[in-house]
C-alpha cells in the first residue's frame, strides 16, 4: 500500500510534464494507476473478507507512537473498491470530456490523479493522526479541482466555500481524535474502535469527531456547499461529489460505529441530521431546472440516507447501509457523467431547453435511465436491492429497544425516498423525453469511446441487482462487526412482505408527485425561505469579514509604535496574568552568581534607558550595542565561551547592519513627527521588563525533573566531539540547523530583493564583440599619486580613505579568514563552529568594505552571494539526506578517523560537512547584506548625486536668463 501510494504520488508528479507531449490523452495513462489499484486490492478480497486484513506499518514517528500505517479490512475495502475504480473510469472519461487546448490541463489532470491517491491512502490508514493528513489533503485538492475555472468567479468562490467548511469541521475533528488517542492511549484505529472510550470524555470526543464527518459528507448544516461546488468541472463532480470525497464522512462515521454507536449522542445525532438532509436535499432538488445541480442536492439527500442506516448501529441497518454506499456510487456516477456528455453535446444543461435527446442519443439515454432506475430503486437492480433491505431493517428495529429513533428513521426514509422517486423521474424525463414547446437542438459529436465509463457503471448496477448474493458477501464481514440480529440478506426477491408493499407505495407516491410537479413547484413557492443555510453562510462570513476589518483598524493604525503596544500589551496582559496566579514560587532566589555580576547588569540596565531617551539614531544603536556586549561577558563570565564568542560576533555584525541603514535616515529621531505618549510606552516597557523576569524566575524555579544536561558529555563524546554546543547544533539538533539555514537564506533572498532593482550580480559593460566585463572602478585623480594598501582604495577621496584603516585591514584580513576557518573545523572539539566561523568571515569582508568601498567589496569576494547561499543549504541538506543511502537514519553521522604523521589523530565527520554548509551560509548572509545594504546603497546614492549634479549643470543661471530676454523695444520701459 505505501508502495503504491508512492508511485502514485510520483506519477502525479510527473503529469504535467507527461500532458505537454500527450495532451489529454494523459488521462488514459494515468487512468491505469487507479485501474492497477483497484486490480491488486480485488485480488486481496478473498483473504480479506475471510477475515485476514492486509496490514503495513513504517514507524513516522515513533516519540508519538505514529506510524505509517495501513490496513484494508472488509469496510476499507468496498471504499478502496469504489476509490480506485470509479477513479479510474472517470480519469478515461476525462481523456475525451476535455480538449487539448483546454487551460491547465496537466494541472488538473495531475490533481485528480494525486486526489485518487490520497482518497485511497484515507480509507486503508489504520492511524488515526495519519487518517486526517489525508483528510485534510483532500479538502485541499478539491479546493483546487473545484477551482480549476481560475477565471471565474463562481469558481472560487466555490472553491473556498468547500475548503472553509470542510477545514472547520476537520480542525474539530483533529480534537476529537487527539482526546480519543490520548485516552485509549494509541494512535490505531482499530484499537480506538476495539477498545471505546466512554463516559463524558468519550462523549466529547466523539461529538467532534462527528461534526468534521457531518461537514465533509455536506450533512445538514454544512449541506449548502455541495451544490455550490458544482462550478467544478463535471469529472470533478462524479468523483469527488458522488463517488470519493462526501463519502469520506460516511466512512468514517461507518468506521466509528461498532465501537460508538451504543453512545448516548450517537444514534439521536446521526438519524435526526440523516432525516433532515434526506429530506432538504430531496425538497431542493425538486426545485432545480440545472440537471446537475439538481444531481447536486440529490447527493445531499442520498448522504443523509446513508448516514441513517450506517449510523442506526445494528448489524442489519449497517449491511442495507454498505449494499446502498456501493449502489448510490454506482449510479450517481454515472448520472453526472451523462450529464457532462449532455452539456458537451448540447452546450446546455438546463433540461427546459432540452427536447429529444432520447431519441436522439438511445445509447445514452439507455444507461441513463439505468443508473435513474436503480436510484429510484426499480428491480432487478442494486439500487432496489439496498432500499428493500433498508426498509427489512428500520422494519425488525421498530419492535427493539430502539423503537423510537427506528420509527423516526423509517419515517424519514419513505418520505425522502417519494422525494428520490420524483426527482430521480424529473431528471429523466427533463433530460431525454421530447417537449412540445422546445424546439430541436443543434448536436455536437462526442465520439463514443466517452460512454465507456457509464456503462460500465450501469452495468455493474445491473449486475449488483442481479448479483445480490455476491454484493452481500463484500458487505456482511463490515455489517458482522456490529451489534444485532441476524436476519436481513441481500436479495433480489424476498417474497410478498411489508418492505415490498412499502417500495411499491412509495414509487407511487414519487410518479405522483411528478405529475402534480406544477403544483408542487407552486407549494414551494409560497414556503418562506427563513432558513437558508447558504445565505447565512455568506451573512455570517460577511459579518466575520467586518469584525475583522474594525478590529484590525482598531488595532493596527498608528504605525509601529501601535503595533508594538498593542503586541506587548497582550503579552503584559497574558503572561501576567497567568504570574499573577501563578503557585509554583521557586523556594530561594540567588541575587548574584559572582560579585562582577550586578555591575554588568547595571550598565546594561543604564544603556538600555539611555537608548530609549537617546535622541540621536547612531547614539541609540552604540548604547544597544552596550547591552549585547554586556550579555557577551556574562556568558563568557558564565561558562560559556561558545555563546560569548558568538553573541560577539553577532553583535558587532548587527551594528554594522544598523549603521548602513541609519546611512539613509536623518541623524536625528522624531525629527518630523515627534514621540507622543511618552508616559504610557514608559509603563509599557516597565510591566513588559517586569513580568518577563518574573516569568523567569517562576520558570527557573518551576523544574521538577532532573536535567538533561548531565547526560549531554555522552551524547557529544558518541558524536566524537568535546564542544557539547557545537555537537548540539550540528549532530544532536541538526533538524533545527538546517530550518534556521534555510530561514537565513530566506532572510537574505528578501533583503536583497527589497534593495536591488535588476538582481544579485555585479554590474557589467557590454564590450563591442560581445562579450561582457565587469564594470572596473574610476580611480580618483587626487588618490592616484598616494600609496594603495587595498586593490580599490585609489576609488576613494582623500577625505573618505585613512591609511591606518587600510593597514590594519591589509594585515588583519588574511588571519581573520584563517582563523574563521579554524573556528570551523575545531568547532567540534573547541569554541567555535561553522556559525562562529561565517561570522568571523563575515566581519573580515566588513572592515574590508568599510575600508575600501563597494569596488573592494567586489574585488575581495567575486562571488554572486546567491551562489554561495545555495551551494551552503545544499551541504547541508544534502548531507542531511545521503545517510540515507548508506542505511541510516536522515541526518545520521558517520566518521572518518586516522592517524597522520605530523597531524596525528584526525576525525573528519558528516557533521563536518553540515558545518561547512552552515559557515558558507552565515558568509554568504553577510556578502549579501553587504551588498544589499552597502555597495547597492553606495551605487544607488551615486546616481542620485550624478543625476543631481546634472540637473544642476543643466539649469540655466539668472544671468544667463537674463541675457536670454529681449531687448525692450524703443520708446517702451524695459
């Protein structure tokens, strides 16, 4: 299963590329991996309904007790079954339904593809965390295939509707099965339903549980999306609508039931939902003119009448339940596909334009009226079979203890099936019979090769009629599994006997109703339309539309100094409250750990006041500064020389940073606007400084268990590495380095992108043969005769170059690179690291550039920055996934050791390389801020001045105006 499942997803993948060659003949290729599926499962019937599961099982992650793991059971079957082959028809049928030219063609095809494969890994997970990753998969491909018309409105809107409701109830649903795990303490689905949770917990869980299967199969209240999801195109609609996605709610209330439904809320909450959406959906498809949509809320009726029986909880109701699932699939199916053929044959699909079609289109009309026949639940077909044990079942109910919910049910069955009759009948006779006033229709050809999915779909209808026996054994080892008596059967014919007598009044009823459809139609008028669940859906989104758009005015206007408030407000609020009633006080409080202590955190205390009241912008960045050096002492004061080395790095690079911005801004703060509210952003920074320490002293004192600290030595000595920080970062908590690299090359993809206008690379000049050249700098006339220590510095004015800076540069930044890389490869065992070392590297190119201008810049590293960001994720990710080709774990360490002459003892490790891919990383950050921020900034500023300059030159002087003017004529005042 999880082979397949894979090889699914791989030629999901490589759909698009597959659908530039093939065009829509990829649907016959890809149609083979469900066709495959659904072969290899049929084949794993026999064990499986002799009570032998196929069972697989990967450990994901075995912290949580989750695993990857799969099972198909005799209910996971007919729902595999149904997946794969339905999926398979439906994907050939789309190789003639849609034309080459039609837009994002491989898109959708890969999406419906990749949509079969995870409807498929839903229904045979046997973990439940697993179970909702392919719960929510699908409401995110169908949000897409919904919405594959990007050009319409209608689309995504519905698009969104689907994946608003069906995520809702799906976050729900997440909680039910987190407390129903926590609480069988196990993740397996089998064992959640083997072994019930029960009492009030139970209840709870289970509620929720319902409500995310209620919202996915559109019950009522959430039955108002369906319809709207028909803006899909018509394949989308005969899968996910008919045949996998509603179905993924029934499943799982199916799947609950043998351990649930003797719950208190179980029985009541699914026959009182089922009963109301059987009778909405069947009440609202009498009224639709649009043969699909009219489809649409015959589904939502039919998804109620599963939800009864598969919800009622006895054996009997459950095998009517699963012989219906599989004949409601089967025949609603189809009817959408011929649906799809009649809007391609006649351009519409409103049946008041429709005349004829039946006479005209016999093949087609055959396995329409078929399928239309089976859903009104006409012998000899499947459709009638499930009703008649339908009503056997509700039937034997009435005389048990559960009497009431029985009758209930019954009820609303016979009620809602007079309605399946009568709009099952008007969607035949609006489709294919012949109107008087409807004059004849222009058909376009479809080719015949489209009908090969329908039926086969009314055949295997037939079949199931016929066949009762057969049906019966693929759903009874499911129905076995529940509680109750044994004496309903699958049947064709079961004599003279009241669940006949009840089918025979109830077709009756439903041609009735056809016949009196005007005066039906006008009994629906005149009903008011005070409940409608699709308007206040959209009331209700508009009214959260405007909360949120008052709310955010509130709280988000005023600039930055606003949005700080209101962060750290709710921060003050929150956490101090939860001090405020905090019990757990620490026993004893250490003022100081060593005397030097307090003065460091005086003058860091003084620096950090004297940057809040500073009024000069460089001022306040050195006093920051204070604060961050002053942190480097206690660390290294601590124990700490790792931190101390690195918090030193860091700081010194974040001045430089802030130095090159504050370039740009004028020297003084609050120039234009001056500071309001000084007294309240006073008493905000005050509470915020005071509940964070409180906060830190109830957390320092709140440990109970012992630390892991004592056994870190021995973690960092199986890593052979001495520097236990180090160790952490590249061996023991590799997964957190590799995120942060890859957020720092983010980081530096966005400031680039904010400051370059053409890209990354160094600017070039064409040459007059073609080729290119990298723009070389003009040397200053006036620095041309002094003496050069750096390769640009002649670029500079005498007034911006000194000759000690660039002495000291010229000597320092060779060693500086040497020992950056000595900070590298020692990190193991010694201070330092990769992040240590990129860092040091870093601040070498900065003195370099701050000594010799944007040219040095170029001239000391004539890498594009980008190039050594991606080659650095690249070893570390790489390094991460190649342990995986020698047998081992992702990001397992392996080691190279051996013994040199004059070096002596080496161990070079993976973990080296994941360093050296972290150093690369840091460096090229800091090339790229440098570039961004410095020589961009430089460059940009130049062209300003020249423009300037220009402009100056360019303008005309008053005296030259003033010899511009006409001499005055004579006899006239000048």
């Amino acid at each position: 299963m999880i082979f397949s499942l894979v090889a699914v997803g791989l030629l999901a993948i490589l759909t698009p590329l597959l659908a530039t060659w093939l065009k829509a003949r990829v649907f016959w290729v890809i149609a083979l991996a469900p066709a495959a599926l659904f072969a290899v499962t049929l084949a794993q019937a026999p064990g499986i309904l002799a009570g032998t599961p196929v069972t697989e099982s990967v450990e994901w992650i075995p912290q949580l007790g989750i695993s990857l793991s799969f099972r198909i059971d005799p209910l996971s079957l007919l729902l595999a079954l149904i997946v794969t082959g339905v999926g398979a028809l439906v994907l050939a049928y789309c190789a003639r339904y849609f034309s080459d030219d039609e837009p994002g063609l491989g898109r959708f095809a890969a999406l419906l593809l990749a949509f079969a494969g995870v409807m498929y890994g839903l229904v045979t997970s046997d973990d439940v965390i697993v179970m909702f990753v392919f719960w929510e998969a699908t409401s995110v491909l169908s949000y897409l295939l919904i919405g594959h018309h990007t050009g319409r409105r209608s689309s995504r809107g519905a698009a969104l509707q689907a994946l608003t409701v069906t995520t809702f109830g799906g976050l729900a649903m997440l909680v039910g099965i987190v407390m129903l795990s926590v609480a069988a303490g196990s993740t397996s689905l089998t064992e959640i339903v083997a072994n019930p949770v029960g009492g009030v917990f139970g209840q709870v869980a289970i509620v929720l549980v319902l409500l995310g299967a209620l919202s996915k199969s559109a019950l009522v209240p959430f039955h108002f999306w369906l319809p709207a999801a028909m803006a899909a195109p018509t394949p989308v609609s005969a899968y996910l609508h008919a045949a996998a996605m509603v179905k993924a709610g029934i499943y799982v209330i199916a799947r609950f039931a043998p351990g649930y439904a003797d719950q208190p809320l179980w029985q009541p909450i699914l026959v009182t939902v089922g009963v109301l959406t059987m009778l909405v959906g069947g009440w609202r498809a009498m009224r639709q003119y649009d043969l699909k949509l009219l489809l649409a809320y015959g589904t939502v009726s039919q998804l109620g009448f599963l939800t009864i029986m598969l919800g009622f909880g006895t054996r009997d109701a459950a095998l009517a339940g699963a012989a219906l699932l599989l004949a409601h699939a089967l025949y609603k199916a189809t009817l959408f596909l011929v649906v799809g053929i009649i809007d391609h044959a006649t351009g519409t699909r409103d049946w008041r334009k429709l005349s004829g079609l039946g006479r005209r289109m016999p093949l087609l009309a055959t396995t329409a009226g078929i399928a239309v026949a089976s859903m009104a639940g006409l012998p000899p077909l499947l459709g009638f079979v499930a009703k008649e044990s339908v009503f056997g079942s509700l039937l034997e109910s009435t005389t048990g203890p559960d009497e009431f919910w029985a009758w209930a049910a019954l009820s609303g069955v016979i009620v809602g099936s007079v309605l399946t009759v009568a709009y099952s009948l008007r969607f035949f006779w609006g489709a294919f019979f012949s109107k008087p006033d409807v004059g004849a229709m222009e058909l376009h050809p479809t080719g015949s090769s489209i009908l090969l999915g329908p039926i086969v779909l009314s055949l295997a209808t037939i079949g199931g009629g016929l066949a009762a026996s057969v049906v019966e054994t693929l759903v009874a080892p499911y129905a076995d599994t529940l509680p109750g008596p044994h004496e309903q059967h699958l049947a064709l014919w079961h004599g003279f006997e009241p669940a006949l007598a009840i089918s025979a009044v109830v077709l009756l009823l439903g041609f009735l109703v056809l016949l009196r459809r005007r005066q039906v139609a006008r009994l629906q008028a005149k009903v008011p339309a005070t409940l409608d669940a699709a308007r206040d859906y959209v009331q209700f989104m508009r009214a959260l539309d405007r909360f949120a758009a008052v709310l955010t005015t509130r709280i988000q206007r005023g600039g930055l100094p606003a949005y700080l408030a209101v962060i750290i407000g709710v921060f003050v609020l929150g956490l101090g409250l939860s001090a405020a009633v905090n019990r757990s006080w620490p026993d004893g409080v250490v003022p100081w750990d060593y005397a030097v202590q307090p003065f460091i955190a005086l003058v860091m205390a003084m620096a950090a006041i004297g940057a809040a009241v500073a009024g000069h912008r460089m001022t306040a960045v050195l006093l920051v500064g204070v604060t961050g050096y002053g942190l480097v002492l206690l660390f290294a004061m601590g124990g700490a020389p790792d931190l101390a080395l690195t918090q030193a790095l860091v700081e010194t690079l974040t001045i430089v940073v802030f130095v090159l911005v504050l370039r740009r801004l004028p020297q003084q703060m609050a120039v234009r606007n001056k500071s309001v509210h000084k007294g309240l952003r006073a008493v905000l920074g005050i509470l915020a400084g005071t509940v964070m320490a409180v906060i830190a002293v109830i957390a320092l004192g709140a440990r109970e268990a012992a630390s892991i600290s004592a056994g870190l030595p021995g973690l960092a000595a199986e890593a052979h590495g001495k520097n236990i920080v180090n160790v952490m970062l590249v061996d023991i908590r590799a997964w957190d380095t590799m995120g942060e690299v890859a957020v720092l090359v983010a980081v530096a993809t966005g400031v680039a992108s904010l400051v370059f206008i053409s890209g990354r690379a160094a600017p070039v000049e064409r040459m007059e043969g073609g080729g290119e050249r990298r723009n070389r700098p003009v040397l200053n006339a006036s620095a041309v005769s002094r003496q050069t220590w750096l390769l640009a510095g002649r670029t500079l004015s005498p007034q911006n170059r000194s000759i000690i800076i660039e002495v000291l540069v010229r000597l320092l930044f060779h060693p500086a690179i040497i020992v950056s890389i000595y900070l590298l490869f020692v990190g193991h065992n010694q201070p330092g690291g990769g992040f240590a070392g990129g860092l040091l590297a870093g601040l070498a190119l900065v003195a370099r550039y701050l000594a010799g201008g944007r040219y040095e810049l170029a001239e000391a590293v004539p890498i594009d920055a980008g190039k050594l960001l991606g080659t650095g994720l690249l070893l570390a990710v790489g390094t991460a996934l190649s342990s995986m080709f020698f047998g081992l774990e992702v990001l397992e360490s392996s080691w190279f050791e051996a013994s040199i002459p004059v070096l002596g003892e080496i161990s070079i490790g993976t973990s080296t390389i994941f360093d050296i891919g972290v150093y690369l990383v840091v460096f090229g950050l800091v090339l790229d801020i440098l570039r961004s921020l410095g020589s961009e900034v430089d460059r940009q500023q130049e062209d300003q001045d020249d423009g300037d300059a220009e402009a100056e030159y360019e303008r005309p002087s008053s005296s030259d105006v003033d010899s511009a003017k006409p001499n005055p004529v004579e006899g006239e005042p000048a």
